[in-house]
C-alpha cells in the first residue's frame, strides 16, 4: 500500500511537471531580469536593472542588448512605443519611439509620489 501511494505522488509529480507550459531559455547574458514586458507573443523588452534593455523578436528565445538605460517596469502600447519607470534619480519615467533603442527622459506632474510602475493605455498616454 505504501509503496502503491509513493508510486502515485512520483507519476502525478512527473505529470504535473510534464504538462508544464514553461520552459528555461537562455538570455544571451548571467545577469537577472527583473522586470519583463511582452507586446506579443514575439516581441519583448526586459532590464536586469538600471543599466540595460533587452528585446527579443523571437518569443523569449534570444535576448539583445538594445540600449544601456535600464528600467524597473515597461509597458509597450506596440513594437516602437513604449514607456518605462524607474528608481534612478536620474530618470524617473521615460517613453520611446524606437522599440527601446533610445529613451526621453519624461517630467512627473510637480508634487506628485515617485513612479514606481507604469500602464500604457496608448501611444501618447501611460
């Protein structure tokens, strides 16, 4: 009986595992994204921090190096468009219009709290 039951948790365990939808994929790079952001099911954008962006084109399989400002959130409304906070004292939000290549550092309203996270609801507003 009680090697029927440990029979069972291992099949179910692997089952579990097997049908398991994620997968592991390189990034090209050892550092730890912290934020990912998908347009699609192809294109999306990632930052291990302050100082870099990713992009991939093909799902998540290869990541590159798109631009040395790095954010801790994005949203993209598309491919081109996109907006990004972060941390830095530096940049607090920033917008793109060139799939993450280069960024324009924006100015919050006066008075309002640090941007943690950002929501594009389209080209011209987040």
């Amino acid at each position: 009986m009680k090697n029927d039951l440990l029979l069972f948790m291992f099949l179910l365990g692997f089952l579990i595992i097997g049908l398991s939808q994620w997968i592991s994929v390189s990034s090209g790079t050892n550092l730890d994204f912290w934020v990912v952001d998908f347009v699609d099911s192809q294109t999306g954008y990632c930052s291990p921090g302050y100082w870099k962006t990713f992009k991939t084109i093909d799902g998540g399989n290869t990541w590159a190096d798109v631009s040395e400002q790095g954010f801790n959130d994005y949203s993209f409304f598309n491919e081109t468009v996109g907006y990004a906070t972060s941390s830095s004292v530096a940049v607090e939000i920033a917008r793109t219009s060139d799939g993450g290549n280069n960024w324009i550092a924006l100015t919050p309203p006066p008075g309002q709290p640090r941007v943690e996270t950002v929501k594009t609801i389209s080209e011209n507003t987040a």
